[in-house]
C-alpha cells in the first residue's frame, strides 16, 4: 500500500509536499477566521466543546506554522537544491514517505488538539508521540537533501543552500527541546518552562521559517528578475549574523515576568542586534532588484516577492521595538503582540511561499497557472485583508496598552475595542478568503489538459 504511493519521478516529493501544504492552509485558514468571529461574538456554536476558541486558536495556528509552512517550505527545499547542486534528489521515496507520516501527523495531532489533548504549551501543544513522528519526518528529509548536496556537481554552494542547510539542522533540534520540556511537566515548570519555551518558539520562527524563506528568496529573485544575487558575501553576513545571534533572543518574550533582569536583557540586546541581517537582506533586495523595477507590474512572482520582502523588515523592526522594556510594559498582552505576530508567518513567508508555488508547479507539471485572474485575486485578498487585520489589531493593542497602564478596568477596555474585532474578522475572512482561491487555482492548474509546456529559462550565472 504505502510502496505504491511513493514514486522516482523527478519533483515528485516537492509537488506531495506543496500540494499538502495547500490543503492544510485551506483548512487552517478556515480554522482561523472561526477563531477571529468568535472575537466578536464568543457564544457562537458555543455548545460545541471542539469549536471553542481555546481549541481553535491552538489548532489554527499549529495548522498554519506546521501543516502549511512547514511542509511548503520542505517542498521548496526539496525542489530547489536540486537545481543548485546539478543533480537529482538522491531519493524522492524517502521524502515522499516523510510527507505521509508528517501529514498523517497533523490529522492525529487535529484530533488530539479538538478534544483537549495538548500540552497547553505555546507552539508545542501536541503530545508524545506525535512530536517523534515530526522528527522522523524530517530525519528522512535531511538525510536526502544531504546526500544530494554531498553528491553536488557545482562545487561552490550558493548562499540558498548555506540557509537551506542550516535550516535542516537547526529546526529538529529546536523543535525537540521544545516539545520535550512541554511532555515532560516533572522536569520542566513555571519560570523555566517559560524561559525554554521562548527559546523553542521564537527559534522556530527565526531558525526554521525565516532561513528558509530568505534562502527561497535569495533563489527566486534572480530567477524571476534576470539580475545575479546582488552581494553573495551580504547574504552569508545574515546567515551566520543569524545563526549566532538569533538563538538568545527568546527571554525578550518574558520580559517583566519572573526571571532575573540580566536574563531579560540578554533577549534585548541580541533582537536589537538582528536589524543586521535584516539590513543584509534589504539590501540584496534593493541591489538585485536594481533597473528591474518595472516587473513589479509585468511580473507577479516579483510583486509576490517584494512584498513579502516589505512585510519581513516591518516584522524584524517591530520584534527589536517591542523587545524594549518601556515598549513592552504597553504591549504585554494586548493585540499588539499578535498583530505582530503576523506578519512574519503570513505576511512575510506566505507570500513568497505563494511565489515558489506559482514558479514551480509550472515546471512540475508542464502546465502554466490556470489563472492569472485568479493570482492577482489572491494577491489582493491576501494584501489587503492582511493590511486590515494587522491595522486593527496593532490598533486595538496600543489602545489596550495605554488604557490599561491609566488604570482603566479591564472589561472597559473590552468593549472599547470592539469595532477593531469587527476589522479583525472582516480582514482575517479576506486573507482565508485569498487562501481558497490560491488553492483552487493550484487543483485547476494540476487538472487541466492539455498540458501546456512551462517556461523553463535557466537560472543566472550567480544561481
């Protein structure tokens, strides 16, 4: 049974591991504009104990950082080194069956979550052994990517591999701590809890998505511009700024909570410091982009690109900002945190994640996108819904903020926010909205015949 699943053709694991991620977008969107109504009105389908919000939130966005990004960005790890080593992926049955246990992974792991069965940990709410099974799933994925750049025909490795690498290294090992001290409550409690906790959950963000998706982008912006990387040198600074500085940031999460001062500190000063890297990759954007500007119009794989490339700085400036004690005093708890919050995952990584998909599956498949109306309806739904949920909710959080530190009562402040709630959902419904047309264009493209070849220009010299 499962040996008739798993196929050699060439991009058959990338294609499983996109159209997966896909599905699981769909459905955690769907999830997460349930959540976000509930906002408004929390007694709806409130006699369903699976749809309560505190079952929603956890599955919505253990559904979005691992169903969809994680395994769209596997899929584009395991269709892009193969163009930059100049060989085949060593294997494509070891990912393939990767992706069956990472998949049949997140349904267990929706069932557990519907009916209270977590950990009530942050980012690592499944329970043993569910997170085992993430890491064989990616043990399988490391060894084939390795073996493929081991094997490698191009010698020098180009900067996509070095976060691509680094990426496969790093996520397992975070994710483990992670989940391990959340499984495990007699070990690990209270403040240290906490303390590992926001090590987990802020390097799985900045050691998993974010190398990854700058790597993608270091890949794609040359592809689609016809520019070479603009400072290959620039782009291996913010690797290794990152991978040295990055990890000491989770205390910043805690900051005024119960652990000692110089703690709190040691997550400030290195989140101030990761405006380097982020200025690497700003820069390599600027540079790359240079005398190609016009694309943003004829080409909508850059306009993908450029945004998400905006969304990730307003991201990486406003993490370091709100690291700062006086900001945090006004932000702590308020809907600043996950505006916030946002913006990397969605606005940052799902837009160039959408790019790798409209420039790959055209060369998985040999059929152009089916639509390109229905591109750019997803472009504006995602953009745009995304845009009036961060404003309210950024919003809604600097008015908790203040209010609160004036000594306003709490259930005020409730009422107060309301009509931002109202935004919230109207934008979140807008962004979900975008998701089903991102997918239904995708199974169209998938389904359509004839097959139309794909244009397939080789990469730039740099790449």
């Amino acid at each position: 049974m499962i040996g008739s699943l798993l196929r050699e053709e060439e991009n058959s694991a990338a294609k499983l591991w996109m159209v997966s991620a896909l599905v699981w977008l769909a459905i955690s969107g769907l999830v997460g504009v349930l959540a976000t109504i509930k906002t408004v009105n929390p007694d709806w389908l409130g006699s369903l104990p699976f749809l309560q919000f505190g079952r929603l939130k956890p599955l919505h966005f253990n559904g979005t950082l691992f169903g969809w990004l994680t395994m769209v960005l596997m899929s584009q790890i395991l269709f892009i080194t193969p163009k930059l080593t100049g060989r085949k992926l060593y294997s494509e049955r070891l990912p393939q069956l990767a992706g069956w246990i990472f998949n049949l992974t997140i349904v267990l792991a929706v069932f557990t979550i519907s009916t209270g069965r977590m950990t009530g940990v942050k980012y690592a709410e499944l329970v043993m052994p569910l997170p085992l099974l993430v890491a064989v799933s990616f043990l399988l994925c490391i060894y084939t990517v390795f073996m493929t750049v081991y094997h490698r025909q191009e010698q020098e490795m180009y900067s996509t591999l070095w976060y691509y690498i680094g990426s496969l290294l790093w996520a397992p090992l975070v994710y483990l701590i992670g989940s391990m001290a959340a499984n495990f409550p007699q070990y690990f409690s209270g403040a240290n809890l906490q303390n590992i906790n926001w090590f987990y959950g802020h390097n799985i963000i900045g050691l998993w998505f974010t190398t990854v998706g700058v790597g993608t982008l270091y890949y794609l912006l040359p592809k689609e511009t016809g520019n070479p990387l603009f400072s290959h040198k620039l782009s291996l600074i913010g690797f290794w700024t990152i991978a040295v500085i990055y990890p000491w940031n989770g205390p910043h999460h805690i900051i005024h909570g119960p652990i000692p001062i110089w703690l709190m500190k040691s997550g400030i000063i290195p989140s101030i410091l990761m405006i380097i890297p982020v200025w690497t990759v700003l820069t390599n954007m600027y540079g790359t982009m240079e005398g190609r500007w016009s694309l943003m119009q004829e080409n909508y794989k850059v306009k993908y690109l450029i945004t998400g490339t905006i969304f990730y700085f307003m991201a990486c400036f406003q993490g370091p900002m709100q690291s700062l004690m006086s900001v945090s005093a006004i932000a702590k708890f308020t809907q600043w945190v996950p505006a916030h919050a946002h913006l990397a995952p969605f606005g940052a990584f799902t837009l160039i994640s959408a790019a790798f998909i409209y420039h790959a599956l055209p060369r998985m498949t040999g059929r152009e996108i089916y639509s390109l109306t229905l591109v750019n309806w997803h472009y504006w739904l995602s953009v745009l819904g995304f845009a009036i949920f961060w404003l309210a909710m950024t919003t809604a959080g600097i008015m908790q903020g203040f209010s609160w530190a004036a000594g306003v009562p709490f259930i005020k402040t409730v009422t107060m926010i309301e009509p931002f709630n109202i935004a919230r959902a109207i934008g979140g419904s807008m962004m979900g909205t975008g998701q089903f047309v991102l997918l239904y264009n995708v199974y169209k493209t998938l389904t359509a015949t004839p097959a139309v070849a794909a244009s397939n220009k080789p990469a730039p010299a740099s790449a």
